[in-house]
C-alpha cells in the first residue's frame, strides 16, 4: 500500500510560495524598452572654458584646485585663492572683459537648456534612478534633491546629452555620486538650476552646473564638470574641480581644445570655428509624449517603471508584471518537483 510522507528537510507548497515572494520582493533595476531621447547639446561658448564662474563673487576657504578658469563679473570679488590653486593653462578674470563675455555666454546657455522640452518627470529626489539621455525635471520643475547615488547611461553614444531643469533649488547630500557608463561624457550633462545649488560634504559631482543666483560647494567634494553662477556667488571649501571629459569619437574630430567645427566637437563660439569652448548643437530635441499616464516606462528611464509611467527608485512599488509573472512560475515550477519526489519516495517506501 502506498503511504503518504514528507520527507523531512522537503519544503512544503507553502515555504516555496514563500520564498517565490521574496524574490519577487528583492529591489531589481529594470530596463525600459522605450528608445531614449535625442537631445542637442547646450551651446556654452567661452564659458566652458571656466571651472568657477561666479556673478556677484567667489570664495574659497582651504586648498580648492581647478583644473580651468577662475571668473567673477560683473561682481568684483575673488577671496581665497591662494590657498586657492587655478591649474595652468587655466586663468583667472575677476571683473573684465573675458568674464562679462563668459557671463553672456552663461546667460545663453541658462536660457538654451531652460528651454528645452521635457522628456519625463523623475522624483524629486534622483538617488538610486539609473536614467538614459533626455531632458529631465521633477514635478513641476520643482526642487531637485541627490540622497544617494544616480547613474546616467549614456548608451554607449558619446554625444549623449543629459539635462536636468528646476525653477528651484538643487541639493546634493553628503556623500552623493552622479556617475557615467556606457560612453556617457561628463561635458554633455547640465543642470539649469532656477535658484541655488548646494552639493553635499564629501559628493561626487559631474555635469555643467547653470544656476541662476548662487552655488555653494560644501567641504571635500569632486565636481567633474563646472559651477557657473548668473547673478549670485560661487562658495568653495577644500574642493576639487576636474574638467569634464568630452570624448565625442563619433561626433567628429574633437578634443577639449579645439575641434574641426564638425556636429558633436568643442566650438568656442557655438558657430563651427573650431575654437576652444562649448560643444555645438547635434541632434533635435524629441518632446515627451506621455509624462503622467499609464504605460511601462517613459523614455529614457532605466530602473523599475511606476504604473503611471513615471521614473522611480530600485525597489519602489508595484513591480514590473513580468517579475511577478516570473515568480509564480518559479513556484509553480517548485511545487511540481516537490511533489514529483514526494512521489518517487513513497513509491520506495511500499
């Protein structure tokens, strides 16, 4: 006679359910299918030439270094430096003509990158969203907040661009990254900052910081890119500027000195001269079709899509449908091995 068993050690329907579920709820980074934007460079001109632009003045407390140039216009102040260090062949224009030029090149540059479309709406808080090219901003171009590490893809296109808009503030914290892969070039990311910038104590930084009153750099931070000021001042401590990398190898002949004036190359004046500066315009913008509504994803998004489409953080619910599909397969696949040995087991048994 066959005798029903279970054979200690096995794991019951139930403990299988169980443990499907907590793979279900393991915090995954998911890919959206959705293709990213293309989006046109912003035109910086000679103000790409400047690690610190500052519009009223610029401070420096400890040993700051800057890999470019040091500015102040129409501002007349420039204290900390030295300690301060401007890395050669970097230079340092504190009220003259080279500033004011850069100043309306920044100017252009604010209002070029505040301009552009929306491609999709993140949370306000962009730590933990792994985001491909595209213009980006928060609910109703709100403040914008850094708690932890973000992560842009440039898809393995080197003249990827990516632009963060907010009529308000931007804040990093303490310990915060914003980090590149997949060919992702540091020159070709801006954030149009309608207020003031602050980054966190100790933060990695990279992209074009445009603000339009102040930025404040707190102790100890890496910035791979450059803080440009309109109106209000630049604030260092103990920081560290590195000129942002800009190899556009499928853009043309380009370097971060000068180029051939080709789509995609450094072009001090935005016209095809091929001087030292600004990227010039590639591309066209492609305006977002779906910001708020239901759907898997919004373009550009990498990371686990919200039913409303919108962008959100590793590990955010719902989950994808898919991931729960897989893991009732899983289960399902489980219970049916369990119950096949259970089988073969009470068939020895007789």
């Amino acid at each position: 006679m066959l005798r029903s068993r279970t054979t200690p050690g096995r794991r019951s329907t139930a403990a299988l359910l169980l443990t499907a579920a907590a793979v279900v709820a393991t915090p995954i980074m998911l890919i959206s299918t959705a293709s990213a934007a293309i989006v046109a460079t912003v035109p910086l001109a000679t103000s790409a030439e400047y690690s610190v632009l500052g519009g009223s003045a610029v401070t420096n407390t400890g040993l700051s270094v800057l890999d470019a140039s040091l500015g102040v216009s129409p501002g007349t102040s420039i204290t900390g430096f030295p300690p301060g260090v401007v890395t050669a062949p970097g230079t340092t224009n504190q009220d003259n003509a080279a500033a004011a030029a850069a100043q309306g090149d920044l100017t252009t540059a604010y209002n070029n990158a505040a301009g552009r479309p929306v491609d999709a709406t993140t949370p306000a808080d962009l730590a933990d969203l792994i985001l491909q090219p595209g213009v980006y901003a928060g609910p109703s171009k709100s403040a914008l907040g850094l708690s932890g590490p973000l992560v842009l893809d440039g898809g393995g296109d080197p003249t990827a661009v990516f632009i963060f808009q907010t009529d308000s503030t931007l804040t990093t914290a303490s310990g915060s990254t914003v980090s590149l892969i997949n060919g992702a070039q540091e020159c070709n990311v801006f954030w149009q900052v309608g207020s003031s910038a602050t980054l966190g104590t100790g933060s990695t930084f990279t992209g074009n910081i445009l603000a339009l009153t102040s930025i404040t750099v707190t102790t100890g931070v890496t910035v791979h890119g450059r803080a440009l000021a309109r109106n209000g001042a630049v604030t260092l401590d103990t920081d560290r500027f590195t000129s942002p990398t800009c190899d556009l190898t499928t853009g043309g002949t380009t370097t971060t000195t000068g180029g051939s004036g080709t789509p995609g190359s450094e072009d001090g004046a935005g016209d095809g001269s091929g001087g030292p500066g600004d990227l010039s315009l590639t591309g066209t913008d492609t305006p977002d079709t779906d910001l708020t509504s239901g759907g898997s994803g919004v373009p550009g998004i990498v990371g686990p899509p919200k039913t409303d489409g919108g962008p959100s953080r590793s590990g955010s619910f719902p989950w994808p449908t898919a991931w729960l599909g897989g893991a009732a397969l899983l289960a399902g696949s489980s219970v049916m091995l369990s119950r096949r040995s259970d089988r073969r087991a009470d068939v020895a048994e007789v």
